[in-house]
C-alpha cells in the first residue's frame, strides 16, 4: 500500500456524527461520512444520475440520495432501494491525529 | 396453502408484489399477466433520460427473466378483456382462460385523449409506455416546432426534454398556472420561468378550439383567435384509473379501484395496487389515489405481503418528483387539506418550500431546487409527517436552522 494515495480529507470535527461532507480532489467528487463506530468514503456521484450525494440524509449505516430516494449503505456501497440499482463505490479512511485521510486508488 | 395466485398488470406494483409474495409463499404459483410485450419497467425516464439517449431500453427493467425465472413467477404476455369475478375467472380476446383462487389488480392508469377531431385521431400522441416513447423519439428526429398540449408534470418534462434536444417547444395549459393547483403557485411560476430561459413558450388560460392540419404542418386556433403552427403534436391532458374492464361487474370503483388499508377491494380474494387503486391512508383518514413510482413499489409490496398471509396496513406519506431541466420538484404528503403555509428559502440554487399546515402539523409540503437540493428537508418532512410532530413554525421558515431538528428524540 502506498502512502501517497492516502488524501487528507479534514479533520475529524469537520464532521457531525450522523453527517457527511464533500471532498473534492482532483476532478472526482467523494462524500466522508461520521457514523456511531468510525469514519466511511464512497463515491460523492449518485450510480443513478448525476447528482451529488452530499445534499442527501444519512440515516444509521444509510445514505438517501436526495434526488429519487435512492438508497446506499456507506459501509458496502450496496444500492438498496430503487431507483438506485447499480452499488456505490467505496474508499478505505484511516483517522490520524484528528486528521481523516481517505485512500484513493 | 398453495394458491393460484394472478397478478393482472405487468407494472411496477406488479413485480414488487410478485417478489414480495414469494419471499413469504413459495408454494403458490405467481402469474403476472401484461399486455406490453416486455418484463415490468420503470416509466419516469421514458419522459426525460430515455428520450435524451440518456437511457435505453435495457437499463428500464426492474428485474431481468432470470430473476423471474429464480423466483418461480410467471410472465405472460397478454391483454384480458374480461373479467368473471364469481367463478375467479379472467379471459383474453381469444378466449383463453386464466383461473385464480387469489387476483391483485394492477392496471394502472391510462392517458386521457383529446376530443377534438375524430379525423386527426391518429395524429396525436401521447406517453405513457415504452413503445410510445420510441415512437416520440424517432418522429422528433424530423420535427422542429413542437407543441405540448398540457402543462402538467409528464408534458413539462417532455418540453424540457424535447428542448435539451434543440426544438422549438410551446406548451399549452388551459389553467391559469402549471402543474394544476395542487403546486404552490409561487413553485409553478418558477418552473414556467426555467422552460422560457431555455427557449420554451408557455401559454396559459387557453383553450383550444380547433386543430386544422394543412399538410405536414397543424394549425392550433386557440380561444382568444391566436394561431400556433406546429409540426407535432403531444397532448398529456392527464390520466384516469385503467378500470374500463370493470364497469359492469360488482367490483367498487370511485376514481379507480376502492380499496381498503390493505390493499382489498370489495370482492373477496381480489385486491388492487398501484396507480389503478383509490386506497384509504388511515393517517389521514381518507381514500386517495396516487400516480406515483415510490407509491406503486410500495403499494404492489403491501399487496404482496397480505396477499401472502402477512396483514400490513399501508402507511406510506405520498412522495412523488418532476424532474424538468436541471431543477427537482418534490412532493410529500398531501397538499390540499390545510389552514396554513409556511415557506422556507426563496431561491431555487438553495432549494425552496412550502409547507401546508393544520393544526400545527405538517400534512404536506413541495419543494423545487436544482439537483437534490430539496430532497434532504423533503425527507425530513416526510418522517415529521410520519410521526405526527407539532412543529415549530421559525424552525420551518429559517433555511439556516436544520430542520432535523424538529424530529422529537426517543
Ligand atoms: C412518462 C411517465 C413519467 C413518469 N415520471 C414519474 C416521475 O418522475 N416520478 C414519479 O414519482 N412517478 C412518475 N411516473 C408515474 C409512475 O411511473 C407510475 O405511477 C407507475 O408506473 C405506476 O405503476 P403501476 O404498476 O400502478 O402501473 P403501470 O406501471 O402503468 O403498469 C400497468 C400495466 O398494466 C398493463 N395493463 C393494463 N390493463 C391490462 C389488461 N387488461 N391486460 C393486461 N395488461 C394490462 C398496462 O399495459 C401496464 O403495462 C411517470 C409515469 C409516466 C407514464
Ligand atoms: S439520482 Fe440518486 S436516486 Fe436518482
């Protein structure tokens, strides 16, 4: 594993639990979600349309795409509810001095 | 037990009741009847993404033949054209019988025609499935100045559609605003403003009197004498239930198939789902029916589980979405059945709502913004409803107080 792809997203009060912020790097969009046990990446692009995820609800281990209501869960990136059919890519994140970095590959 | 078990309608309600029932039976034998040719598929991109070439034929399905195939449900591609209730017995032009000992209706809803020239009939079109949504797309290959006759939500979204393509679009309402009057007024004329930025013209409180084709092109003469030229016509007037094949039997209709909480109808064994059922919603004590995807997934899934022996009362808050340009209309609840409206944001960058009030509670909100900018405060709304929560009104209007807020903790 190479340490270079692992990118500073923020620090860890840059989020509340239960909530999620945008990080843009590069020309891709990513969402870094706070939950109860620890800090999760996916992809920040709906799998259904073009819209960012950013403006959704995160709901326990769920996130709801605020566009139809699709739903992901953070963890797997498994699509879960319609119109939502195609899984949401995943990241590994790492906390390191109240610093979240996120692995890109 | 195992049942023949029918389902008449190859839509969305359909195929979520057809899986829901073999999740909980898997003796019986399923039967989805349809008279469209393919396996159930999802409409809402037949009006936007399918006729950009955003979307194509395959990415439409809701479950492929081999998922069928796994789950032991039958499709069958044919039309009934009659219904026996007494002796459980459905039959198809040609006579052929279908017996059932249980039947789920899901007909769903068919486009209201325009009565004004029986001989120019065949020269309007309409969208409501697939075939017809090809048909619209290769004609508007050839055409250049179209008109829509309607300005609800499925003409709007051809008008967008049809002007991301680069056609001259005119939209004809006969109402005094778009999308009818359930949609806040102020949110309607922020829809028509998007439609005439990107080039489209709306005309509003017109009737139209006659339609005269002069060779390829078609003359509209409205109330007020002006004319409109226009090389295609697509008229989407509205809907009605698809209960044609009911009217003389003893099954209950009033604006569609009346059913109870649990998806039953008046006759024994026979229940209905979907865009085809008028379904009392026991949070607001009152039948409704809805043409909606989330509605008919969750209704065809209700169906499904007390058709299996799983008695489930329907609760689902209504949520409905337009999508037109690069704005989200979103709806929740119902919006007709109030004392008072709070609105919350002004701009549709940051997303913008009204919510219809009585007694302090929210029965219904709409909500319009670019993207999903709605979609978060909609949702919360939703499950305010849901819980019957009396809300604080500041909260409600001051688009910097988050409205999650307002969710009563455990
Ligand atoms: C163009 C379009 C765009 C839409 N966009 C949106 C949107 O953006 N958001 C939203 O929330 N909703 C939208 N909807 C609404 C949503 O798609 C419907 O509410 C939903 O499809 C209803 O599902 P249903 O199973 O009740 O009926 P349907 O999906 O309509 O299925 C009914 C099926 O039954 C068949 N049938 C009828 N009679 C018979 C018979 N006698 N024998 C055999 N088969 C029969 C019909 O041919 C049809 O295939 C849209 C609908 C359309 C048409
Ligand atoms: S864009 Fe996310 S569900 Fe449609």
């Amino acid at each position: 594993m190479s340490e270079e792809n692992w990118i500073e997203v923020g620090s860890t009060d840059s989020i509340e639990e239960e909530d999620l912020i945008r990080f843009d790097h590069q020309d891709k969009t990513f969402c870094v979600y706070r939950l109860t046990d620890g800090f999760y990446a996916t992809d920040g692009i709906c799998t259904h349309e073009e819209v960012h995820l950013e403006d959704g609800l995160v709901m326990d281990d769920e996130i709801e795409c605020p566009m139809h209501q699709g739903i992901f869960n953070i963890k797997s990136g498994k699509a879960l509810s319609p119109p939502a059919c195609v899984d949401l890519k995943t990241y590994p994140v790492k906390v390191d001095n109240d610093k979240i970095f996120i692995k890109i590959d | 037990m195992k049942n023949n078990i029918i389902i008449l309608g190859g839509g969305q309600a359909a195929i979520y009741a057809a899986i829901e029932i073999r999740k909980n039976d898997t003796e019986s034998n399923i039967k989805i009847l349809g008279e469209e040719s393919i396996l159930p598929y999802e409409r809402p991109p037949l009006s936007k993404d399918f006729l950009l070439d955003k979307k194509h034929e395959e990415d439409l399905f809701f479950h492929s033949s081999d998922v069928l195939i796994n789950e032991n449900i039958d499709f069958d591609n044919v039309s009934i054209n009659k219904v026996d209730f007494e002796n459980k017995k459905l039959f198809t032009k040609n006579d052929n019988v279908y017996s059932y000992d249980i039947l789920l209706i899901s007909t769903g809803s068919e486009n209201k025609k325009l009565c004004l020239d029986d001989n120019l009939n065949n020269d309007f079109y309409y969208l409501r499935n697939l075939e017809e949504a090809k048909i619209i797309k290769e004609i508007v290959l050839n055409k250049n100045q179209i008109t829509i006759i309607g300005g609800g939500f499925i003409g709007l979204e051809i008008a967008s559609s049809l002007s991301q393509l680069q056609k001259k679009v005119t939209v004809i309402e006969i109402g005094n605003q778009l999308m009818g009057r359930i949609i806040p007024k102020q949110i309607a004329d922020l829809v028509q403003n998007t439609h005439i930025e990107h080039g489209n013209e709306i005309i509003l409180n017109k009737q139209i009197d006659k339609i005269i084709k002069k060779n390829d092109i078609y003359e509209i003469l409205l109330n007020d004498n002006s004319l409109i030229e226009t090389d295609f016509v697509i008229a989407g007037i509205g809907s009605t239930p698809s209960i044609k094949l009911f009217e003389n039997t003893n099954l209950k209709l009033d604006n569609g198939i009346v059913t109870n909480q649990f998806c039953e109808t008046s006759i024994k064994d026979v229940y209905a789902a979907g865009d085809v059922s008028n379904f009392y919603h026991p949070l607001y004590e009152r039948n409704m029916r809805l043409e909606s995807y989330q509605h008919a997934q969750n209704h065809g899934i209700c169906a499904g589980k007390n058709i299996s022996g799983v008695k489930t009362e329907y609760t689902s808050i209504p949520w409905m979405w337009s999508d037109q340009f690069n704005l989200n209309l979103q709806l929740t609840g119902i919006c007709d059945d109030y004392e008072e409206i709070i609105e919350r944001g002004s701009e549709i960058n940051n997303g913008v709502i009204y919510f219809f009030l009585k007694n302090k509670k929210i029965r219904g909100a709409c909500g319009l913004g670019i993207l999903g900018k709605v979609g978060r405060d909609i949702r919360i709304t939703t499950k305010l409803i849901e819980k019957n929560t009396i809300v604080d009104r500041q909260i409600l209007s001051d688009q910097n107080q988050k409205l999650n807020k307002l969710i009563p903790k455990l």
